[in-house]
C-alpha cells in the first residue's frame, strides 16, 4: 500500500504511529520503566476493559452529568447577565467588578469552597462547572454587545428600526457569533470544572477514578482516563463546531 | 424640501460647525464639498438624526419614512443574505415576510442582481455589495436621499457605472438629493447647486453654486459642457484659497487634453 504523504493528515497519523511503536517496543525492551510509562497495549487493554465489565458507565454519567449541566446553566447565565450588564448600566457597575475578578483568578481553586456547601455530590461539580463557563460567556456577550459595528447599529436605525429590531437584526446574531467562537473553549471549560471538582472531592466520576489511579500508583489506567477524557472532549468539539457552522454559515459558506 | 438654517454642532465642546446654512429644493441634486475635517459627514448626520446640533435649524419637508440613507460603507447585515437586506426596511414597517421578500428580489434584478438574492454579503463584490445597499435604500421609495461619499470605495469603471444608474434612477423619479463628496468633479457633473464649506473647526457654508448644465445629464457629455470648466476652476479656486498654502493641482480638462496633443 502506497501512503498518501503528500498528505498533512497521513504525515500526522504516521508520526504517531511511530512514536506509539517506539513507546511499545522501550517499555517492552525494559528501557521504559511500566510502572511510570506503561506501554500503549496495556493503556488500551484497561481501556477495553473498563467499558466491557461496565464499570466506566456510571463514572461517565457522572462527569457528562456535572460537565453538560455546568454547559447549559453557564450558557444560560453567562449570556443573560452579559445582555443585562450590556444595556444596563447600573448593572454592569456592579456586575464588572466581581467578573473581572473571577476572570482574574484560577477559578477552580473554588473547588473546596463548593464542596463545603454544596458537599461532595453533583452539586459541587456543577457549581465549578458552571463558573468556568459563565465568566468565559459573559465577557464574550458583554465584549460581544459594547463592540457590536456601529454602522449597522445606525443603518438599521436609519431604516426605522427601534430597539427591538436592533436586538433581534443586530445585537443577537453578533452575540451568537461571539458565543459560539467561545464555545468550543466553554466545552473544555465545563469538563475541567466537572473533572477537577471530581477530583477534589467525590465518589463519582473521571475525576474520582483518576483521584484513585494516582493513590494506588495505577499509570495505566490514569493515562486510559487521560485519552478517554481527551476523545470525549474531542468529540464534543466536533458537535460544537457542526453547531458553529450551522448557525453561523453566513461566515463558513 | 430640506432647510439647514445657522446649524452648529460640536463633538466633546470642540465647535465643527458654527452657523452653517443651506437650502435643497424639492426635486434638485445638491451636492456638499469642502476640505477634509470641514464638518460635511456631520451636517448629514445632524440631518438624519444620528447628531444633535448645539444651535440652528433642520427643517424637512417629508418625514423620516421618506429619507433614504447611503453611508460610504454599505453596512449590509453580514448575517443575512442579499435578498433579507434589501427586504429589512420593508420588514421593519411591518410588511409581511414572504411579501417583502419578494419585492426585495425584483429590486435587486432592477439593479442587474437577478439570482443573487441568496448570497451573503461576503460572497459579493464591492460594486454589488453597494447595489444591494442602493436596493435596500431605493425600495423604500425615499422622496428624500441622503448620501455620504457612497461610493468612494469602489474602482474608477464600478463606480463609474453605479454613479450612473443612481443618476439615472434620481432623475427618472426626480428624488431629492443631498450629496456629501470629496470629488468636486463628482460633485459639478450630478449637481444643480454646490455648495462649499469652508474649513474647519467652526466651518461654515462659504460659497454656493449653481450648475448650469441641462438635464438628464450624461456622465461623460456633462464634461464637456462650455460651463464645466470655468465652474470647475471657480470650484478649485475657492477650495485652495480654504485649504491655505499653495493651489492644489487641478486636474486636466477635456480642453487641455485637446491642447496638448
């Protein structure tokens, strides 16, 4: 078979392959100690069987649980108080502050807090979730609305529009643009406040199983919870670049 | 139609305009020129309303409805295609969506773009980005039109052509027109009146001028009219002696080319 090399994709996968096949055969060979660097059969192997005996099912639900919940609600609020601290002036006095803030600071050293109210259950999870994404989408709004082109605020004000017009023509197709070229980092986001949440504090989840692998020094199934976590995370990033084009295809076509 | 009387106007109490007046009659091209920074945008602006003036007068003989509006940058919704932008101005007087859809699509083939009505405006060209502006604005039937340096950026022959079929659809339906322009060429070759400002800050109107040059013009034959050049020269004259420093290079005429070959 002839590899098409001319290729970027094929030049990727077959860079890959190589270093997979290196990582196999030193590990094998004894250079690579597989306590520290189990070789890729192993890591696919523990792989294969945490989805086969089932035991993964129910620390996925838990982890998509925290991380799409957080998404929505993030969405949801993040977008609401950027409409609001947009057009509101007194609102955005008071609201700038605290998300310039919570912007400034690594947000999941929150964790704890939240597992002091909220306890170690899916609230936590969550609630960290839920502040990665709704910080990341109030500034997009926020940035998304005060920055809106002016000349088409005037233009469809020249047509007669009033402010319903303008939210509807104007203010909310940027503002979906703006969000939706956040939305692949609020994906990310939201995954990273339900995992680290876990982490912290839980009996549940990718971030629990990963809390367990380190204490018993288990590599192999850390680094099968690290590509798991990464091939989730990738597809959803898919998902959301498909949503991306379809509401934006005025940009893509 | 249209009476500016002593309008003044200021951005952050530095003074633009100070007792600026003019006059467009119902049906005539008037044209506004001066040097850069002289205030002709905001006297536009201040007549459409997107300015609040410290002194002075706007009197219109037509309200809002009846005022076209064509920026220098089309400023067409990104998001929506062509046929959508020409339709919005109905859209926003409540006609039904399908209705002014359709009445979008046999503006747009007035103004040579038959089938393409589903694109988005960066899936065209700045000549035909400008038709769809001039089409959003046209299908409203203004009585009054209102333009800022329209088509400033487009290329010589694309603006050449746009220019005409303006000119032609303005004297067909005898619009009002209210021109701001850099070109004073521009300004002689579309106008009955010029007006000039002079320059700013506290700009004020310095001269007015009429053109004689019969109707319906051709863009081309309006050069060659006996008073072009001397109005031109007037226009050049009065303009420099604004500027200050030495008289800016005029362009050739017809008469000159003629001359030198």
């Amino acid at each position: 078979m002839i590899w098409p090399l001319d290729k970027v994709w094929a030049r990727q996968l077959l860079s890959l392959a190589v270093f997979l096949a290196c990582w196999e055969a030193l590990a094998r060979g004894g250079v690579l100690d597989p306590f520290y660097a189990p070789p890729p059969s192993e890591v696919a192997h523990v792989l294969i069987t945490v989805f086969a005996d089932g035991t993964i099912w129910p620390h996925l639900q838990a982890t998509f649980t925290a991380a799409l919940l957080g998404l929505a609600f993030g969405l949801l609020i993040g977008i609401v108080l950027g409409f609001m601290g947009a057009l509101v002036p007194f609102i955005a006095e008071l609201l700038e502050p605290v998300m310039i803030l919570l912007n400034a600071i690594p947000r999941v050293i929150l964790a704890p807090l939240f597992v002091i109210w909220l306890g170690i259950g899916l609230g936590s999870k969550v609630a960290l979730a839920f502040v990665l994404v709704a910080v990341l989408i109030f500034f997009a709004v926020y940035g998304g609305i005060r920055e809106v082109d002016r000349r088409l605020v005037e233009r469809v004000r020249t047509l007669g529009g009033g402010r319903w017009v303008l939210l509807r023509e104007v203010y909310l197709p940027s503002v979906t643009a703006w969000v939706m070229g956040n939305l692949k980092v609020a994906v990310g986001f939201a995954f990273t406040g339900a995992v680290v949440g876990e982490f912290v504090a839980s009996s549940r989840g990718l971030g629990y199983l990963l809390s367990f692998a380190q204490s018993t020094y288990n590599a192999a199934l850390m680094l099968a919870l690290v590509l798991m976590i990464m091939a989730f995370v990738l597809l959803l990033f898919v998902l959301a670049g498909h949503l991306e084009r379809r509401l934006l295809r005025w940009r893509y076509r | 139609m249209l009476r500016v009387s002593n309008l003044s106007l200021a951005y952050d109490g530095e003074p633009v305009l100070e007792g600026a007046s003019l006059e467009v009659g119902r049906g005539q091209f008037v044209s506004l020129v001066g040097p850069s920074g002289s205030g002709k945008s905001t006297i536009l602006r201040a007549v459409m309303g997107l300015q609040s003036p410290s002194g002075g007068r706007i009197e219109l003989a037509v309200d809002g409805a009846e005022i076209g509006i064509l920026f220098q940058d089309d400023a067409l919704l990104p998001w929506r295609t062509a046929r959508q932008n020409v339709a919005l101005g109905w859209r926003i007087r409540g006609r039904a969506r399908r209705e002014a859809l359709e009445e979008a699509e046999r503006w747009l083939a007035r103004l040579g773009l038959e089938g393409f009505g589903d694109r988005y405006p960066r899936e065209l060209s700045g000549g035909q980005r400008k038709r769809v502006a001039m089409a959003q604005v046209l299908a409203l039937e203004p009585r009054l039109l209102l333009m800022d340096e329209p088509f400033a950026s487009l290329d010589a022959i694309v603006r050449h052509r746009i220019t005409e079929d303006l000119l032609g659809w303005v004297e067909r339906e005898q619009l009002t027109v209210l021109l701001v322009t850099h070109d004073l060429e521009e300004a002689q070759t579309l106008s009955d009146v010029v007006y000039l400002l002079s320059q700013g800050p506290r700009a004020r109107i310095r001269q007015r001028y009429e053109v004689p040059i019969p109707r319906p013009r051709d863009l081309v034959r309006s050069r060659m009219h006996p008073s072009f050049g001397p109005l031109l020269e007037r226009l050049w004259h009065d303009m420099s002696q604004e500027v200050g420093g030495p008289e800016p290079v005029r362009p050739a005429r017809d008469s000159d080319r003629r001359k030198a070959s």
